[in-house]
C-alpha cells in the first residue's frame, strides 16, 4: 500500500493505511516524497526519545523546495529564521524550552480560566439565535485565537492579521505553492516577526507581571540569553502551535460526539467526563499527525537501513492506534487506565508545551457549547471534509443545527 497524505482517500480516512503501514513496513520509505515514514507506538516513542539521531533541526523543511530567490528576497528584510524550540536539538532547545515553560505555565492557565469562559460565552452569543452554523468558521477558529490573544495581551483589532499571519507561517512550507504564493507567504512571516519584535522589545524595557515579560526575561544563570532571531521564531512558533492545532480539536471532537448520540448524551449528563473525551479525541484524531525528524547517522529500522540525513516521519496518529501498546485503540474509552498514554502531543524534550491549555480550553469549549446549544445536532445535508494537509488533521467545516429553549 503507498502512503501518500495528499491524496484525498487518505486525509479522509489515514486509519486504513497506517494500520497496514503498522503491520507490513512499519519503516516505509516513501518514493514520491522522499521520505520514511514510522508507524508503531514503540519506534515513534524510541525516535522521540533519540535526539542524538534523530535531529529535530530542518524539520520545517523536509518537504519544502529550496527558496527561490524572489522569497530569499523578501525574507532578507528581515531577521533570519533560526532552528529554534521545534527545530533545535540539545542543548541550545533547553534555552528555548525555559522560555517558554517560564511563560507558558500551569497558573497563567488558570488565571485566564475564566476568560475562556467569557470568550466561548461571548463567540454563542453572536449566532445563537440563528439554530444553525458552522460551529468551523464561528467557533472553533476565533475561540483558540481569542484565547492566547488574552494570554498574551495582543490586542484585539489584530486579530485578524494575527490570524493571516499565522497561516502564512504554517502554509510557507507546504510543497504545492506556486512562487506568488511563497512570496505573498513571506512577507506575512517578516511583518509578524517586525510586530513582535516591538511587544519584545516593550516588554524588556517595562517589564510586568506577563506572559510576554517572563517570555522575554533573560533566562536562568549561566545560560546566554537568547538573541532576537531566537525569541523571535520561538515564540511565533508558540502562537501558531497555539491556535491552529486547538481548532482541529474542538472540530474533531464536535463531530466525534455529534455522531455518536450515546455518547452525546454522556457528555452533556456528565460534563466531568469531557477530559477524558479530550484526551481521546487528541489520541483518536491527532491534529498533529506526525512530523519530521532527520537522521544525523546511518540507523537500521525493521531491517531497513535508512541513511544518515534522511527524513523520518513519525506519525504519532498511527502509534496512538497501535494495538500493541492501545487496547482496543479504535474506540472512544472514557475510563482508559493510562488515558495520556498516547504520542498526539509529541514526548520527550520537545512535548508539547500547550497540552496544559490544549486541554483546560477544549474542554472550556465543549462545556460552553454543549450547555447552551441544546439538541445539539450535524446538519441533515451536512457535507463533512478534512482540509487538505500533509501532517494536519482538521474539519473544514462543521455545520450544526440546534434547538431554541
Ligand atoms: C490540540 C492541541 C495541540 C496538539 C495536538 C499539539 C501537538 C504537539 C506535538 C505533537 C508537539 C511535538 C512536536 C515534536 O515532537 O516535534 C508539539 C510541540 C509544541 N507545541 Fe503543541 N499541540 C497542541 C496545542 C498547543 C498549544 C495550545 C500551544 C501553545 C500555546 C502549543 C505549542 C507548542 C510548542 C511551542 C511546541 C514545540 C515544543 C518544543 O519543541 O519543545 N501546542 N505540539
């Protein structure tokens, strides 16, 4: 069977091809991107763990063309883009990790619980009366946004430009752009990095009790602080990761319990429940399939022998469904003994930073929305697509139907 996430057989339906990826060439090298491509729970946990072979530098780009002169243009007015946090290997990510981690914590979360609340509550109040939507397009994009907006005190008449610049970020790599686009993505990235360059610079020279004052604050003793470029790419990286990603989550999870009413019901009878139901949808549904890391050795996997600066995909989707380390990995199990025993937000170093708030905001989101839109229902002609991504996994759309009170 070929692997091949472009094809639109398998963004709507990859379970079929990672089990067999799984079960008969769990080290599978994919011509047509020159790629290998690793499916079972116990490797993609190994290679995470693996750093000294697995490098996490130039993961941005194992699909990408080189740059055209045109772009290298536009990206020269501004700060070059270095390997940082998601593309740095030890020990300069522990520098970039402390950033964030530093910034990005457990009572920052919960200080903004409340406006999570508010900014669910306030996104309903603007259709509700309507009893029909695309829960996509009127939710589960501006609410993740909204959010570290208010994490981050970005205003919010920027929204928007945060919103095109952060696509521009994600979209600058995909391998179908033609230059125009790839130029027009470009000079997104280099007004964003001129925008936080000023928040950056502010926060040093007033700092406060704020995400972006701890986030710019030199780091602990006897590490050199982090440059410009570094800050930069760490935390735009930060706010992509922050929003995009939670959107899949919230569209998955509507769909998973739209279509199941038993659980529905569950769920509404017992919102207590809705972390475990997070969780399982992030297992489930992976809105980070897998991404990239590139051998700095020759390594042999499942007697194959991949050769040193290759790029391996590890398709945390796969492992999370793999029965060898899952029991009965295809169904939605609230009472699960091990529920984050899953890879769908990465492990090791470079685990997910944002799982904290992934989680607290989902399930935010799901209480808010199964509280005030009762009968809660798919559109009858709803057409459902997965948006086309080589690594993302998210619903275009969502249309709903409710009730009125
Ligand atoms: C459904 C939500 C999310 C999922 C499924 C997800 C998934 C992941 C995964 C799989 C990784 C590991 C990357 C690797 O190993 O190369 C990761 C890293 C990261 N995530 Fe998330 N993420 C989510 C939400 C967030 C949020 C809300 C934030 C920030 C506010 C965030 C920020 C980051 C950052 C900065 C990294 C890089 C960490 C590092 O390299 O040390 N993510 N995420």
């Amino acid at each position: 069977m070929n692997y091949d996430p472009t094809s639109p057989e398998q963004w709507e339906d990859p379970a079929k091809v990672y089990a067999w990826l799984r079960e008969h060439d769990p080290a599978h090298h994919c011509e047509k991107f020159g790629i290998w491509v690793v499916t079972r729970h116990a490797d993609v946990l190994a290679i995470l763990k693996d750093t000294e072979r697995f490098s996490s530098r130039d993961a941005n780009t194992a699909l990408a063309d080189a740059t055209p002169p045109e772009v290298a243009k536009v990206l020269a007015e501004g700060h070059p883009e270095v390997d940082a946090l998601l593309t740095a290997d030890p020990p300069i990510h522990r520098r970039h990790r402390g950033t964030i981690n530093r910034a990005l914590t457990q009572r920052r979360i919960n200080e903004n619980l409340d406006a999570m609340g508010q900014i669910a509550h306030a996104l309903v109040d603007g259709f509700v009366d309507e009893r029909s939507a695309d829960l996509v397009a009127r939710f589960a994009i501006p609410y993740p946004l909204h959010v570290i907006a208010e994490i981050l005190d970005l205003p919010e008449e920027r929204l928007p430009d945060f919103k095109r610049w952060s696509s521009d970020f994600v979209r600058r790599f995909s391998p179908d752009l033609t230059t125009e686009e790839r130029v027009s993505c470009a000079r997104g990235f280099i007004a964003f990095q001129r925008d936080f360059e000023q928040r950056i610079r502010q926060a040093q020279a007033r700092p406060g009790d704020d995400f972006m004052s701890d986030f710019a604050r030199a780091g602990s003793e006897g590490d050199e602080p982090l440059s410009m470029p570094e800050m930069l790419t760490t935390i735009m990286q930060t706010v992509v990761a922050g929003h995009e990603t939670t959107t899949s989550l919230i569209g998955s999870a509507l769909v998973l319990l739209l279509r199941d009413p038993a659980l529905h019901e569950t769920l509404t009878a017992s919102p207590e429940k809705l972390p475990a139901f997070v969780e399982e949808v992030v297992r489930l549904e992976s809105p980070v399939q897998g991404l990239f890391r590139t051998t700095t050795c020759d390594v042999e996997l499942h007697g194959r022998k991949i050769p040193s600066g290759a790029h391996v995909q590890v398709l945390f989707a796969a492992a999370n469904r793999d029965p060898e380390a899952i029991a009965n990995p295809d169904a939605v199990d609230l009472e699960r003994r091990n529920p984050r025993g899953h890879l769908g937000y990465g492990e090791g170093i470079h685990f997910c930073p944002g799982a904290p708030l992934a989680r607290t905001d989902t399930r935010v989101a799901l209480e808010v929305l199964l509280e005030r839109l009762p009968a809660l229902r798919l559109a009858p002609d709803a057409k459902l697509r997965h948006a086309p991504h080589f690594f993302l996994r998210g619903w275009e759309s969502v249309p709903v139907t409710w009730s009125t009170r």
